[in-house]
C-alpha cells in the first residue's frame, strides 16, 4: 500500500505525521470500532507499507487477542520476565503476515502493542 492509499485509507482530518524517513505516526484513530492510542506505519517508496503496529489501551487487550485468535487459531506464546520489566508476548505466522502482540509491564506502566510485517517464512515450507 503507497503512502497514497494509507492516508485516504485513514480518511479525512487524520493527521499523519513523519517521524523518520519511511516511519509515519498517526494518533487517536480507530481501528474498526477500537480505539488505537497510536498507529505506526512504516513505508518504503517502492514497496510501499512494509511495518504497521497498533497501541491498544491495556482494557481492549482481551478483545484484541480473541480477535486473532479467533481469526489465526492458537498463537506461540511466551513470557520475558527480568528485574524491572515483564513481558507476555503472542505471535502467528499467517503465511502472508508475521503478528506479534506484546504486552508490557514495566515501571508500573502497561502498554499493550500489535504488530504486523510481511512473513519471511511460509510455515508450509518447514
């Protein structure tokens, strides 16, 4: 998708502001009927949009992940856990698209975020 394309998919009045070469930030939008504090897009001039990833306030966390899991099946999971931070994180491999969603427990803050990339793996080539 071109730079193009992202911006009137996002619609009118929504600011995308360029934050480095390639990387685009867009703040308070929606993504269907969910609110997404921030969305980050990263585009290449030739390839188009290459990254995209979601912040999610940490209530919608539970909705979100039923919604993958609902559309992707069961993801890998795993749990970081170090002195000051915790991290769970869940990732499904479509065949098209790499989904990874993290959620972030560290300072006494929660973050919750989604991303998405193109898949370098087709898991029917294992």
């Amino acid at each position: 998708m071109p730079l193009e394309q992202l911006t009137s998919h996002l619609g009118d009045g929504q600011q995308l502001t360029q934050e480095a070469s390639g990387r685009y930030v867009a703040r308070d939008v929606l993504l269907d009927r969910l609110p997404v504090s921030q969305a980050i897009f990263e585009v290449d001039s030739e390839k188009g949009l290459t990254n995209l990833a979601y912040e999610f306030a940490i209530d919608d966390m539970t909705e979100v992940l039923a919604g993958l899991r609902a559309r992707h099946g069961q993801p890998l999971s795993t749990n970081v856990e170090h002195s000051s931070r915790n991290e769970q994180i869940w990732v499904w491999n479509t065949g098209d698209d790499l989904i990874t969603a993290v959620k972030k427990d560290a300072n006494e803050q929660q973050n919750f975020l989604i991303s998405y990339r193109p898949s370098r793996l087709r898991p029917e080539s294992l």
